[in-house]
C-alpha cells in the first residue's frame, strides 16, 4: 500500500516541476496537468480500493479530467490558429 502511495507522490511531483520547468509551451504545460490529474487518480483509486467502496466517484473525477483535457486542447488550436504556435511569450493577454 505504501509503495502505491510513495509512486504517485513520486509522480505528482515530477509533474509539479516539470509544470514549473516548461511554461514556454502550452503543450508541454496541458501533458504535465494531465500526468498530475493520472496520478491523482491511481491515489483515489487505491484509496477506493483500500475502502472497498464504490468507484463510482473515479468515474465522475475521469470524466471531469476528459472534460478538463478537452477544453485545454481546444485552447491551444485557438491559440495556434490566431498566433501560429504555443509559445506564451508571443501572446499578449493585454491586447
């Protein structure tokens, strides 16, 4: 149980600094949110399983991520559509 719990820190963490290492890219910042939001899952999932609950509420949380990773990808074709690439230091949120 604790190896499970020690992997998906492990992982939430990895995918914090790689959040705050690659901020020039949109991309790179959408992929890191969605390996954070993978590992919160795997820890709701053990935690269910440990309970021996239902898991019905990590359909609802995978849902929501989908939803989530949906918007997030619709926003960098917006982006890539109005200014021709991802990179966050040629979009201007004054203009």
């Amino acid at each position: 149980m604790m190896v499970y719990l020690y992997t998906s820190m492990l992982m939430f963490f990895s995918g914090l600094i790689m959040f705050s290492l690659k901020r020039k890219h949109l991309l790179l910042m959408l992929l890191s949110i969605e390996y954070m939001i993978l590992s919160l899952y795997f820890v709701m999932f053990i935690y269910l399983s440990f309970l021996s609950n239902d898991y019905f509420f990590s359909m609802i949380f995978l849902t929501f991520s989908v939803c989530e990773g949906a918007l997030g990808l619709s926003i960098l074709v917006s982006m890539i559509r109005t200014h021709g690439n991802d990179y966050f230091q040629g979009f201007n949120l004054l203009w």
